[in-house]
C-alpha cells in the first residue's frame, strides 16, 4: 500500500499482491497526479497497470481527479451509484450540508475539475472486489448517501473513507455541514465496527498507523455511548 497524501485528504495505491497492477483507492484533490505518476513508477507501474479506480465517495477532495485519472489510465470506475450526483457536481445538498456544496461549486470552479466521470461499476453492499486479495463493500451511508468503505479481510483493514477522521487529537466525525445524511451515521459506525477488522484506513488522518485509527475509533465510540448514558440518565 502507498499513500498520496494531498492538501486535504490521503488517497492510497493498493499494490496487487502478484506486483503487477495496482488500484487507486480515490483519486484526490489538488498535488495528488504527479505524485500518484511518480508513486507507480516507483513500482515499475504505469498507467495502463492501474485496474481500477475505486470511489470512497464523490466529495471533490476525493474524486477531483477523478477526470484526470480515467483518462490518463483507462481503469474503469467503481462507486456506489448515488456517488454519481457528487461527482456530476449536482448534488442537492439540504439544510446545513448546503454549506459542502457551496464550497464544492468554488472548489470545482477553481480548480477547474474536469468533465464528468460515469461510473462504470456500480457498488453494492457486500459485493467482493477482485482486487488486494479480495475488497469486501461496506456502504457505510451518512457522510453521504453512497459512502462506501472497503473491507480486506485478508489483511483484516478496513479503509473507512470519511466515516471518522483521524489526528493526534483523536478520531472525529466528518463537520456537521460535510453530512448529507447525519441520521444514517450511528448505524454505519456500528456496522464498521461490527467487522472487528484488526486496523482501520480513513482517508483524513495524520499518521499510516491502521492499529492507531482503529483504537481511535474505539475510543470515538465509547465516548459517544458515555453521552448517550448521561443524555438517558434522569436529572435529579
Ligand atoms: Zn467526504
Ligand atoms: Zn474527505
């Protein structure tokens, strides 16, 4: 696995384990294609050894390249199906998500994102990805509608998009105003941490350490059901 840490996120190139092909795991924002050409070139990789580019989400810091890497590899596109209103850029965000896409329409502006990309793949729960040794589909909806997390049981990681963010102060949720879907969040974290992967891979995070973010996010969750405990106490 190699990493292509952008301004705002980190995107991941999942090496096949024969070495001969590779997947991009998003596609990034802004400084990510030079180093993603130099990541697989380092690889002994070019373009046409990319398999697949496979789609956390539509959020632009994920899939701004998106354009860019369809046509400089050819791979063929894998994201849930309600991904493709984000990627269009014609998402109807609603009440305080109105915000994700204002700042969207700016950033498409000017940073002059490319056509639309169709995706070519659509994902669906529990499909398995013949890609890193077999990528079992986790929809995690919340952050948005079709947010996917991809889990390898081989590895026992799961790469869990933005459903957390990850930093030396501890594992987040996403801001309010990046949710499309808030109320869809309790469930999805239940389920990502149903899997009892061993290491968990956001996409936002400071350092590549999936044993960090997964204890994390066990702590995310405990202090979540602490407050739910307090909210259920009756004041006395
Ligand atoms: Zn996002
Ligand atoms: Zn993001």
């Amino acid at each position: 696995m190699r990493t292509i840490r952008g301004v705002m996120g980190v995107c991941h190139i999942l090496v096949e384990p024969d070495g001969r092909g590779a997947i991009l795991l998003d596609t990034g924002l802004v400084g990510e294609p030079w180093q993603i050409r130099w990541r697989l070139r380092q690889l002994g990789l070019g373009p046409h050894d990319v398999r697949a580019i496979v789609l956390t989400h539509g959020h632009l810091d994920h899939a701004g390249n998106l354009a860019w890497a369809k046509t400089w590899t050819g791979a063929p596109v894998y994201a849930h199906p309600a991904e493709q209103a984000h990627i269009d850029g014609k998402f109807p965000y609603a009440g305080a998500a109105r915000w994700c896409g204002r700042l969207e329409r700016t950033g498409r502006a000017v940073l002059r994102v490319g056509a639309p990309v169709k995706v070519d793949v659509p994902l669906t729960e529990g499909d398995e990805l013949p890609f890193w040794g077999g990528l079992r589909v986790v929809h995690l909806p919340g952050h948005t509608l079709g947010h996917c997390g991809f889990f390898s049981a081989r590895h026992s990681v799961l790469f869990s998009g933005d459903l957390f963010v990850s930093y030396f102060l501890g594992a987040h949720l996403p801001p309010r105003f990046l949710n499309s879907a808030p109320e869809l969040i309790p469930a999805s974290l239940e389920k990502a941490a149903r899997l009892g992967a061993r290491f968990m891979v956001p996409q936002h995070y400071d350092v590549l350490d999936g044993a960090l973010h997964r204890a994390r996010f066990e702590r995310l969750l405990a202090r979540r059901s602490q407050r739910q405990a307090a909210r259920a106490r009756p004041a006395v």
